[in-house]
C-alpha cells in the first residue's frame, strides 16, 4: 500500500512532526536528499489555475532528482470523459508518484483507490494541506524554530479570518490540530467549516492537547494570536455565487487594528486581494511573513514526497478516520 496525502490528518502528529523537520533540513541544504534520482518521474495534473503550487512541485521534484511531468489536466483524455480509474491505471505503471489539483475531494479519494504510487493532494474544494505544512513550517521557523520541537507550534494559536468553509479553513482545522495549536476561525455565519470536518478536528485536538474555536467574532479569535492567517472571499470555482462580497465579510478583513491585537505574524497562501481580505498595509508590512510561507511550499512538498516515498507499506490516518 503507499502511503498517500489528500488531507491534512493523512500524517499522524509523530508523522507531521517528521516532514516538518525534514522541510527544515531541506530549507538549509536543498540538495541534500535525492529520492527521485533516476530519474524517476512525478506527474503534477492541475484542473484549477495556479502558479506556487506549479513551480514549488516542479522545482521540488527536479532538485531531489526526479523528473517532472506537469500537464492541464483538461488536455489530457481525462478532459474529454476518460475515467479516474482508467487513467490511474495508466499513470501508476510509469510515474512514481501523483500530485493532483481538482474539484471535488472525491475525485482525488478515487484517484488514490486506484493507484499503487503515492496521490497527493495539491488543492481540493475541501482541502489544501501542502499549504498547511509550508504555513506550519513558517509559523516554526518565525516563533524559535522547528529544532526547538513541540514548543515551535504545540500550544501556540493560529487565527483564520474570513471563509470558514473552504479548503484553508478546513485545512488548518486539521493540520493545526495535529500539530497541537489552538486553532481559532472567525467566519460569518453560513460560511462556517463543514460540521464533519470541525468535529474530525476536535477529535484531533483532543488527543494532541490542541484546541478549535468557530466564533463570527474576528477580534476574540485574533486576541494574542501567535499568527494571523486569512485567504481569498471567492475561492476557484465560487466566481460570481452570491454573497461572497464585502457586505459579508468585510468584517473579517484583516487590519493593522487587528494585527495589534494579536502581536503574532500574517500569512496568506496567495494569491492576495490587497483591500479585500487584507489591507495592503498589512500584507505588505512588518509582521507579513508571506513569502517565506510561500518559499516554503518547495522545502514542505520535497520533504512530504521524500517522506512518502520512504513510507510505502504502512497504513495510513485515513484508515482511522
Ligand atoms: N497558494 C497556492 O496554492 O497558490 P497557487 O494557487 O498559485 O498554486
Ligand atoms: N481558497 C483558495 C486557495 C487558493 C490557493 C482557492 O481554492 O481558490
């Protein structure tokens, strides 16, 4: 069985713990592991835009040895009604491994029931967990450092302003609540997380010494936050559904006022909307962090496949879940 990541608790606390740490030996010496040597190839299908996720899983595969395969998904025959099945069949028989940004979750669920090398979650309209890891790394690599251990992120606390119900809302749900953070989303009501996916991260927090607040209240969620984290009202795919402007989440944008309050650090996955979820002022000042969070989606994505490729026959979180 390989072991796959196509949401955030697919890696056990021990296990997040061990990619983490991997993603910072990467970040000090990017060529130090060369799994993909070979060279071995990593397909990269994307159904939806993207740029980071694009270059950090090509430049990734690339410097630990692989060879990279990016392909629109929709130019493939997968566009013009080839099955999941059949096209996992193909693939897994030459590449070593598979990084697919879709729709629906359960299309990637599908992909990974068919194939025999690792799937890997590059965006989903539930989740985005590589996004997690680089987010989690740059939480630890700005508050003492991934070395110093559990106490870069275990009992620090991560506020999420804006889109309850999304893939970052829902991924920092479960990654922050397996590293063991007090994870705090302020989102309007109707745009609060999945029920399920709150409860799977309480469950989490429970055994991790974590913890998860939902409240409409941005200011109680960022009060001493270690870190401040906000995305996009209109995520890829909602373009033109109603209420998803500024009459629903204006509130929730994030603002040098906030930022005081919390005294923590701002990220943003991008790609940023200055004036809309955030004000320039901020995403552009001191305490914005943003482009070591994205820098690090190549350490945590090379540290991820090189975890999962070393890891090929034991069972997966999902198997509890
Ligand atoms: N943050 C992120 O995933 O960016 P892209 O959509 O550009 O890949
Ligand atoms: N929530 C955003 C994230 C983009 C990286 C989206 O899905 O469009």
């Amino acid at each position: 069985m390989p072991r796959h990541f196509l949401r955030d608790d697919d890696l056990g606390p021990a296990e997040q713990k061990q990619v983490l740490a991997l993603a910072l030996e990467l970040s000090q010496d990017r060529f130090a592991r060369r799994p993909l040597e070979g060279p071995r190839t990593v397909a990269i299908l994307f159904d939806k835009s993207s740029t980071r996720t694009r270059i950090s899983f090509a430049t990734g595969v690339a410097e630990l040895g692989g060879s990279p395969l990016v392909m629109e998904a929709g130019a493939s025959q997968l566009g013009r009604g080839e099955s999941i099945a059949d096209t996992t069949e193909v693939l897994t028989r030459m590449v070593s491994a598979i990084v697919w940004r879709t729709f629906g979750q359960e299309r990637i669920e599908e992909m990974a029931a068919h194939a025999t090398v690792p799937v890997v979650n590059a965006l989903t309209d539930e989740f985005h967990p590589c996004q997690i890891l680089a987010d989690l790394q740059t939480i630890a690599q700005h508050t003492g450092g991934l070395a110093e251990g559990d106490a870069a992120l275990a009992g620090r606390s991560l506020a999420y302003l804006g889109d309850g119900a999304n893939n970052m809302a829902h991924s920092y749900l479960l990654g922050g609540a397996t590293a063991g953070m007090d994870v705090r989303i302020a989102a309007p009501a109707g745009h609060r997380p999945d029920p399920a996916i709150l409860a799977r991260a309480e469950q989490i927090a429970a055994t991790t010494g974590g913890a998860v607040t939902v409240t409409e209240d941005p200011r109680e969620a960022v009060a001493g936050a270690s870190a401040v984290l906000t995305d996009t009202w209109v995520s890829m795919g909602q373009e033109g559904e109603d209420g998803r402007g500024e009459e629903t989440f204006s509130p929730y944008q994030v603002t040098a006022e906030l930022m005081e309050l919390s005294g923590g650090m701002f990220l943003h996955c991008l790609p940023a909307y200055r004036g809309k979820e955030v004000t320039a002022e901020v995403i552009d000042g001191p305490a914005s962090v943003v482009w070591d969070e994205a820098e690090n989606r190549l350490h945590a994505q090379k540290a991820l496949l090189t975890w999962l490729l070393d890891h090929p026959d034991e069972r997966t979180a999902a198997h509890a879940r």
